[in-house]
C-alpha cells in the first residue's frame, strides 16, 4: 500500500468513468476521452487529495498496424524504380490488425503492381525462424528517405543498434538492407517479425499533473500502465495487486480527460468500443512542513545560528551532572 495517513473525517469517492457518459470521446483514430461533472469535486481545507486507479476494462480490439508503422519502400538500381507500399484500406483507412501472412500477401499484391511486370520482388515468411526473407530476380533494397520513408522496424525484424536506434547498411543515402547475390538476390531480415501489436496500455491525463516517469526520464502524466493479457477479440481487465495513490494539487475538479496510448506514446484506437476505468479520491491532512535543505551543511549551520548565546552569568554556579544543568549559588 501507498505509505499515505488517511486520518480526515472526509469519506472517499469513487468515479466510475464509463466511456458511453463521457462528454467527448474520439473513435477511429485516437483514444482521447474527457468527462465533466455536475458535480465538481472539492478539496477540503488543510488537505491534499490522492487519486488512484483501482480498477479498468476495455476491449482488446487494438490495432497492430497503424499510421505509425505501415509503410514500407523499396529501390530496385537496375530500373532506377523507387517505391513505398502503404498497408491501408481504399478509402485511406489505416489502422488494422494483420498477422504475418497476411501483411506478407498485402504487401506482394501491391509489388506485383509497382512491377508492371519489369521485375519479380515477394516476401515469404520463415516458419523454422519466424523471420520475413525477401526474394527478387534483380538487385534490390529496403530504403528509407523522407520521400520514400520505411516504418515499420519493430512489426517486420529490422535491427537496432545498442541505443535502440534502426541500423543501416548506408545511414546517408538511407539504405537499410541491400540484397545479397547468393544463391539469388535476396534480404533476409535480422530479426523475428512483432505482430503482437502493443503490450501495455498507459491511461495518461491531460488536465491533471501525475509525477510519474517513462523510460526515457520525462514525465507524461500516466497515472497506470494496465498490461494487455487477453486475446484479441477479448476484454482486459485489469485490478492492480498494489494500488498506488497520487497526490493531486488541483482544489476543484470539474472535469477530466484522459488519453490512452501504448509504449510509444502513440494514441490507441478501440474504435467505438467501451472502456471503463475507476478512479478513486482519497483526502489526508497535509504532513508537517520539512525544510528542502534538512540534511545539507547550510541547514546545520542555520539551525546552530539559532542557539542562543551562553552568557557569563550561566557559568555562575555548579554542574549537576543528573540533571544536565547548572546549579547556580
């Protein structure tokens, strides 16, 4: 449990946030919802409020392939041919949920039209290795440029270098792999393919200050990360062994918004499906007032300038050592 004394007279609250009464929420594209109060929740006098998660549901219906991760270029030096493919519907709908095999058949149908039957360019899937090998009958590479840009490192195997950054076979003219010869023209990817799509889920607020820290140090508001267990198709739900409680500097609360995003701080999409998170408002008495500096030599030296001063008169007299004072005659 959060080490906070819950010692007012104040009762809890508990907000049960469900997506149907939310007063915006945005589907097909971002996770975005906000939700005002009739009644605004207000901060008693002389206290701090603690905010937690105590519980969470929301239908896995996550998208692994989004605009984040859905484009793929290619370079064929014999034609002088640049081209990207782009895993979208015809009516520029992007997110989507793909395994291998079908991004694999996605992608070489719209080869076979970049081709107009110049050259043979397909991937196939590895079972033995779970790896993507790309195959052609002319030399060929995977770029990426900002008019032929690639994206989708983690979905397909790139490799990436110690600091988690893409590795290049020519970092300046944007080439990511370049085709071997033997036995025939061929990239085979360096690592396995990630079509699981995101494995964590971060309930992040928009009007509220949660001092918590990502991977990288920076602080971006997520109160919890709700682990995504469950298969695709099926609900998560999500009720932490440990509860860890916040403390809130607003004094009224009319109204929150929240975003769900994934490990990438990307928006997820659940469509116009429902999610439900509860949130729980616990007060306590503001602790004692410590000073910043307790425990630094300019602290120690203020509190000994606060001694009082001994005087001559207070040496008058005997030392009792019993009573630790002077007995003055």
């Amino acid at each position: 449990m959060s080490g906070y004394s819950l010692d007012t007279p104040y009762s809890n609250q508990v907000i049960f946030m469900n997506s149907q009464n939310s007063v915006f929420k945005t589907i097909n594209g971002l996770g975005e919802y906000t939700y005002s109060f009739s009644t605004p929740i207000q901060l008693p006098n002389n206290c701090d409020m603690l905010i937690s998660v105590t519980d969470a549901q929301l239908p896995n219906v996550i998208p692994n392939i989004t605009s984040s991760n859905n484009q793929i270029s290619f370079y064929l030096p014999t034609f002088s041919k640049y081209f990207t493919i782009t895993i979208q519907d015809p009516n520029g709908d992007v997110d989507k949920v793909y395994n291998v095999t079908e991004w694999i058949a996605y992608v070489n149908a719209k080869i076979v039209i970049e081709a107009v039957s110049q050259f043979s360019l397909y991937a196939e899937y590895q079972t033995t290795n779970s790896k993507i090998r790309w195959l052609s009958n002319y030399p060929f590479q995977i770029i990426n440029t900002s008019s032929y840009p690639t994206t989708c490192f983690n979905l397909i195997g790139f490799s990436k270098n110690g600091d988690n950054s893409v590795v290049y076979h020519d970092e300046e003219n944007g080439i990511l792999l370049n085709s071997n010869v033997n036995p025939s023209y061929h990239i085979q990817m360096p690592s396995i393919v990630n079509f699981a799509g995101t494995r964590f889920i971060f309930v992040k607020f928009k009007n509220l200050s949660v001092n918590n820290l990502n991977s990288s140090g920076s602080t971006d508001n997520a109160i919890v990360r709700i682990p995504n267990n469950a298969p695709y198709g099926y609900y998560i739900f999500y009720r932490p062994n440990e509860v860890q409680r916040f403390i809130c500097r607003k004094r009224i609360i009319n109204s929150l918004s929240f975003r769900l995003t994934d490990t990438q701080d990307n928006d997820i999409n659940i469509w116009s499906s429902d999610a439900q998170i509860t949130l729980k408002i616990e007060y306590m008495y503001k602790p004692d007032m410590r000073s910043h500096e307790e425990g630094t030599i300019n602290y120690e030296l203020r509190k000994l300038g606060e001694i009082p001063k001994i005087t001559n008169k207070e040496f008058e007299g005997s030392y009792n050592p019993q009573t630790s004072s002077w007995m003055r005659e």
